[in-house]
C-alpha cells in the first residue's frame, strides 16, 4: 500500500500572530519547521475577511516551500485571481461563511454544479490540482467527478465531533459512510484525501482507509506544539498514520 501524505495546515500558526498583530509566531517559521519534521505538504486557506492568513503568507509560502502547497479557497473570483497568479500545486475549493468559526461543512457541489465547473476550468489549465472539501455523501462526490474535480476531501469533522462528545454510535455510523465514499469516490478515479478535527485519538481509523492518500490536519498538531514542539507533534502524528497503514 502506498505511502499516506501528511498535509500541515498552518493556518492556526496565524491566528495566534494575529490575536496580537505583529510579526510572531511566523507561519513561514511553522511550514519550515513542518517540512523539516516530515511533513509532505502545506495547508494554507486563505479566507475572504483574512482572519488568520494573509495575502503575504500565501506569497512567502509560494518563495519557501519545498513541498507542495495546498492552497485553500472559497469559490470566488478574488481566490481564483491570486491562485491563477501564483499557480499552486493544489488548490482545494472550500465552503466560507464569514460568521463560522473554522469550515463548518463539505461544499455543496450538486447544487451549483454548472458554476463550480466553469469556476474550477481555469484552475486546471493553470496546472493546478483542484480538490473538493465535502461530506461523505455520494451525490456530491458524483458531482465534484463530473466538474471536473481531480481530487475531493472528505470532511472528517462530524466523525471526530461524535468520537469527542462520546457519541459512539454516531462516531461509527460516520466512520462507515467515510469508508464507503472514499471506495465510491476511488472506483470513480478521484484522488481521495481527508481531513477537518483529527486528533491522536482519530487519525487510525481513517488512515488505515487504502484509498485515502492524503489527511490534511492542522488545528490539533498547532495546539499540540504548544506542549511538545511542532516537530514532536508532527513526529508523533506521522507515527500513528503509518502504524495504521502497516500491513496486520
């Protein structure tokens, strides 16, 4: 089975620089250190109000990284301007209230099936690798396949949600239909990566998934550092990833 990628999202690196303004901690530091720790991507979402990303994060991410960024996006004109300008490796379409706390949801393909498709064109013809960040559900990914979406993510924050509250039942239940759309998504030919709230506790169940190739975690390994260091943190994550890949 191949190898599973570990994307570090580091936006949350940005939401503590911010809480003060000024310079510190440096995002740029944070997706250094996370390449050096083994990281095999960047997560970067550059939201419409700029709550923690900044336009000049996503230009020092472009000059530093040596690994893939992934650039998140609401689907609007202003984000396919400044990813047609710096043609990251992957963008990831994203659904964005200004009001919401982090991404609360998958994006709604099905519904807007016609404006996503002339939306993500472009960014194909850039070069870009185009995901879609949606719910285990199998009418948005046949949606996102027929856009013309090469990859989708699937939105893992209810299945983590239910594990946290100690809703079991609920957790399980979730965990199937993220086994069962990562198969469909598979058989379909889409790249299948996951993410959203995966913790220590969480990740083995999803990593051992064989279709997925790709978890993106962010928030869980920023707060982490705090206590052990972002290496540590990545180290550790990276450690529980591949146990659950390892044969039985």
């Amino acid at each position: 089975m191949h190898k599973l990628r570990l994307g570090v999202n580091i936006d949350h690196v940005a939401t503590v620089r911010n809480a003060r303004g000024g310079a510190f901690p440096d995002p740029l530091r944070a997706a250094k250190l996370a390449q050096e720790a083994g990281a095999d991507g960047i997560t970067a979402h550059l939201r419409e109000d700029r709550r923690h990303i900044s336009d000049a994060d996503i230009d020092g991410l472009m000059e530093v990284l040596t690994v893939p960024l992934n650039f998140e996006m609401a689907a609007t004109e202003e984000m396919q301007a400044i990813a047609l300008r710096h043609k990251p490796h992957a963008v990831c379409i994203v659904p964005e209230k200004r009001e919401e706390r982090t991404t609360e949801g998958g994006l709604e393909v099905a519904r807007e099936e016609n404006r996503l498709a002339h939306f993500i064109a472009p960014l194909r013809e850039a070069g870009c690798r185009v995901s879609i960040f949606i719910a285990a559900d199998r009418r948005q990914i046949e949606a996102a396949h027929r856009i013309g979406a090469q990859v989708i993510e699937l939105h893992t924050g209810a299945y983590c949600d239910a594990h946290a509250d100690g809703r079991f039942d609920d957790r399980d239940r979730e965990m199937a239909a993220i086994r069962d759309m990562a198969d469909h998504a598979a058989s379909l030919g889409l790249e299948v990566h996951a993410g959203h709230g995966l913790t220590y506790e969480t990740v083995a169940p999803v990593a051992a998934l064989p279709q997925v190739v790709e978890l993106n975690i962010g928030h869980f390994l920023i707060g982490e550092a705090i206590f052990v260091g972002l290496e540590a943190a990545i180290t550790e994550m990276r450690a529980r990833m591949d146990a659950a890949r390892a044969p039985a």
